[in-house]
C-alpha cells in the first residue's frame, strides 16, 4: 500500500515534468532542425550568416562577466561586514533586508529607474549637478546586472560564510602570521568554492536577463534581445528563434558542469565553534562605511520610483499630487494585469509548492529506487539553468494551438518549472534533517505514507513550505523573462504590460505598477514573518498573535 502511493505520487510528478520539460525541449529541437521534408542545419546557417549572434554573444559574455565579477566582489564585502565585524545586531539585519530588497521588484523597473535616476535630467544627476556616465549600452546594462545580482551573490556568500570556523583566525594570530595571511587561510581559502560558484550564478543570471537589457540596452545588443526580437519583432521567425534558444543553452550547459565541478572545493568542518570576533573599532567602522556606500548606491536609483509618479510633472513641476495614482486605479486595463499578477502568482505558488513538497517527499521520505530519486535531482538541476525566455520560446512552440494558448494556466506551469530548483533544494534539505524513523514508526501503528505525510511531516515542515510558498510568489510577480512570449492580451501581467508601456513613454504608470508588486511583495514577506512566529511562540509558551 505505500509503495503504491508513493509510486502513484512520483508517477504524477513525473507527468508532469514529462509534459512541461521533456516536450517543450522536443518542440525546440524540433524547430530548429526541421525542414519540409526532413531535417536540416539550415535554420543555423542562416542564424550565423546573418552575422547578428556572434556579436550579441560576445556582447552578452563580456557585458555578463564584468558584472558578474565586481557583483561577486561587492558581495563578499556585504557578507564580511556581517560575518567578521562586532557590528551591533540591528545594523547587520538592516543590512541584510537592504541587500537583498532589488529581488522585490523586477528587473526592466532597474532600467527605468536607472534612467531618471541618471538621465541628464534625473534625480541623482540634479542632486550632484552633473551627469555620471551614460547609461545606455555597457556602463547602464553592468550596473543593472550588479544590481539584479547582488541579493543572490549577497545570500550564497552570506550563508557560506557563517559557516566559517572563525577559530583558525585565533589559530593563526597565536602562529604569529601577518593578517593578510590569517585573512587568506582561515576566510579566502575555504571560501574559493563559493567565490567561484558566485561568480558563475551571476554570469549565468546576468547572460540570460531579459528585463534590464529591454530598458537600457540601446544599441549594445545582447543575445535575450536579439531572441526577443527574433520571435516577436516585425518579422517573426520562429525557427530562428529555436536557434538562438539551443545557442543560450550553452552557458547553461557550462553552469551544470562547472557548479558541478565546483563543489569539490566545498569545505567541512567537522565542529564549527561560535567565537568572538576580536575588538577592531577600525576594522568595524571602514566596513560599515564601505558597506553603507554601496548599499547607497544600490538603493539611491529607486528613489525616484517613489517621488516621480507622485509629482505633477517630473522634472519641470515638482508639485505633489496623486492625479498618476488615481489614473492607474481607474484605468481598467492596468487594474486588470494587476490583478492577472496576483492570481497567476498565488496559483504559481500553491501548485509550485505543492509540487515541490511532493518531489521532495518522494526522494528523500520514501524508499524511491535510486534511479527514480536520481532523475528528479536532475530535472531541479536542468531547470535551474535553463533560461526563462528559453524555457518562454519552448512553451510557445509547444502549446501554441492546444487548450492552454493564452490562459492562465500556461503562465503558472511556465512559473512552476522556472523557479522550481531552488525550492526543491530548500524543501529537501530541510526533510533530509528529520527523524528518519518517523515513518517507520507510523507503519507500526498502523498509518500509511500518505496518513504519515499529513499528520507527522507536513506540521513540522511548515515554516519551509511558508518559505517556499513566499520565494514562488514573488518570483511570479517580479518574473518578465519566463512569461514575455506567452502572456496573451487577456493574460497580461505586469511586467509584460511595463515592457508594452515603454513604447509609449508612460513612466508614471510603470513606476506605480512597479511600486503595486513592490508593495504585494512586502506584505508577502510580512504575512510569512508572521505566521513564522506563530510555532516558535507556541513552542516558547509566548501569547500568539491576533494581527
């Protein structure tokens, strides 16, 4: 009896990825190499004839490794300062929420944002008197990487880092090594995996971003842009675009083999002792000052999101009003993608979390042939590197005369496998640590594995499927990429209709829009804080809260 449910329940998941993983790369094979007749390269003949890909690739790695690198570098401040510094607690948690705010919004608001945050008339640009640097093509799109990357960059660094058994510091000092060395043995050395697993998620991120190039790119064409434009531009060419599609798969390839690589130089430590960093006023208040000025520079560009839709006429009549709010509200087209948002990302959340609690359960909470718990691992670690505009084309060409054209469904399956691998990650480790006799237990008493599930590993998993259900969520509502070449004139959300509102200067309407996810967000996020507390004041014997 649970074998059968734990095989029916493998069986679905399995379908489902089948359906929404195997056949869209099918039909973008299928694309780029048919022919009437038969099967051929012409379709890559073309592509490279044209001579437009080679130059956007080159663009796209260059433009993506810059950015990847100062991003992993500023990074490893941020963490340092909050890992290495007798900081007080309240300063490195503030630091922490800035870093990691820009994952709130999406990435095509960072453009526009960079635009009248450095544009000759921008905010930032009136504030110092001049303007900075041009923000069109390579300095704006480097900038809108770092940005886009950090919080990521920030995180891994971040969670690596306090790891670090800080007593090898003390070691070192004892030994007599300078502080560079002691710095280079006991933080740099363990840390070189992680560095370099950085870097590669940035450069990965950044290649693949379809938003930030969208706004600023100019005439510095990237490969997201050319396949945009390919699909979708005045001349669609769908075999075309499958072509580009296969060509951004290659740094996804090189992402699988090198993280894979990577984690060889992962260090363990068999006990991690909680020391007290030793007393550096100097060493404190240089990183602090450090760490406050990017976090500035970071922050200061979504200033204007919150000043300029809120003044009569930006940058000439600084009156304040409320005229582009009420507009947005009584406009029923925009109240509409407002509302697609919202229910494309609840549903993207509770059938993402829901399918990932299932693979989970499946490959570490049941005795799943090796092989089957080997081929789920493999499906997170494909779709984690699988572009979103890849994984867009794919639905498209897939579903284009089926049922699910231009639904709502197609948008929340599409979400499902995109951000399905970091979930299954957070969702498996977190099982991986509970007792493993539990279901054991339940088989003697009677209970089969889906009684087991509900009423022992479900209630003690809770704060991981209120986690996961929170990343799925605002990945849904920040998401452009993933959903830019299947979201119908009914099923627009509100990123594709920011994209759209651009070619109509509306900047107004797309900072309120922007401002409408940040906000959905942030109560999200809040809500989840919440119910969080909830368990761990029971546990405590603290009053619950009645917020």
């Amino acid at each position: 009896m649970r074998n059968k449910q734990i095989n029916t329940v493998y069986a679905v998941v399995l379908l489902f990825f089948t359906l929404f993983i195997v056949l869209p790369a099918f039909f973008i094979f299928k694309n780029a190499f048919s022919v009437p007749g038969g099967l051929s390269l012409v379709h890559f003949r073309d592509v490279f004839v044209q001579g437009k890909l080679a130059q956007a690739f080159w663009n796209s790695t260059k433009v993506s490794a810059v950015s990847a690198v100062i991003t992993t570098f500023l990074a490893f401040i941020l963490a340092y300062t909050e890992n290495f510094t007798n900081l007080p607690s309240a300063l490195k948690k503030l630091l922490r929420t800035c870093a990691v705010f820009p994952m709130l919004l999406p990435t095509i608001t960072y453009g526009f944002a960079i635009i009248y945050s450095f544009g000759k008339t921008g905010l930032i640009t009136k504030v110092i008197g001049r303007q900075l640097f041009d923000f069109y093509g390579f300095n704006g799109l480097v900038f809108g990487y770092v940005i886009y990357t950090l919080p990521i960059s920030f995180t891994l660094t971040k969670n690596t880092m306090a790891y670090i058994d800080k007593r090898y510091m003390v070691v070192c000092r004892i030994m007599g090594d300078s502080a560079l060395k002691c710095f280079y043995t006991a933080v740099l050395q363990p840390l070189w995996g992680t560095i370099a697993v950085s870097v590669v998620q940035a450069f990965f991120l950044s290649f693949t971003d379809f938003g930030i190039p969208a706004s600023i790119g100019g005439r510095y064409t990237v490969i997201a842009e050319l396949l945009y434009n390919t699909m979708l531009g005045s001349l669609p060419n769908f075999n075309q675009g499958a072509v580009i599609a296969i060509i951004m798969l290659l740094p996804s390839i090189v992402s699988i083999l090198l993280l894979n690589y990577l984690q060889k130089f992962n260090v363990r430590y068999n006990k991690i002792t909680k020391i007290e960093m030793k007393k550096n006023p100097a060493r404190d208040i240089i990183l602090a000052l450090v760490s406050a000025a990017i976090i500035t520079c970071i922050l200061s560009i979504f200033a204007v999101v919150f000043v300029a839709p809120f003044v009569q006429e930006w940058p000439y009549n600084m009156n304040g009003t409320l005229k582009n709010l009420k507009s947005v509200f009584a406009d029923s087209n925009l109240v509409r993608v407002f509302t697609n948002s919202l229910i494309i990302s609840f549903f993207t959340a509770l059938l993402g979390t829901m399918l990932v609690y299932a693979s989970a359960l499946v490959t570490t909470r049941s005795r799943l042939h090796p092989h089957g718990t080997l081929i789920i691992e493999s499906i997170a670690q494909i779709t984690n590197t699988i572009p979103g505009m890849v994984l867009g084309i794919a639905f498209l060409l897939t579903f284009k005369k089926t049922f699910l054209r231009n639904t709502m469904a197609i948008l929340v399956f599409c979400n499902m496998i995109h951000f399905f691998a970091t979930p299954f990650l957070m969702m498996k480790g977190t099982l991986d640590k509970m007792n493993e006799s539990w279901e054991t237990t339940a088989a003697i008493l009677g209970d089969n594995w889906i009684k087991t599930v509900v009423r022992i590993i479900t209630p003690n998993i809770l704060p991981t499927l209120l986690e996961v259900f929170c990343y799925l969520f605002i990945n849904g509502m920040v998401t452009i990429s993933a959903v830019v070449f299947i979201a119908g004139a009914k099923t627009m959300v509100i990123t594709t209709k920011i994209q759209e509102l651009q070619h109509f200067a509306k900047f107004n309407e797309i900072f309120i829009l922007s401002l409408l996810i940040l906000i959905t967000n942030l109560i999200i996020k809040t809500v989840k804080g919440i119910a969080h507390q909830q368990p761990h004041r029971k546990r405590q014997g603290l009053p619950l809260s009645h917020e």
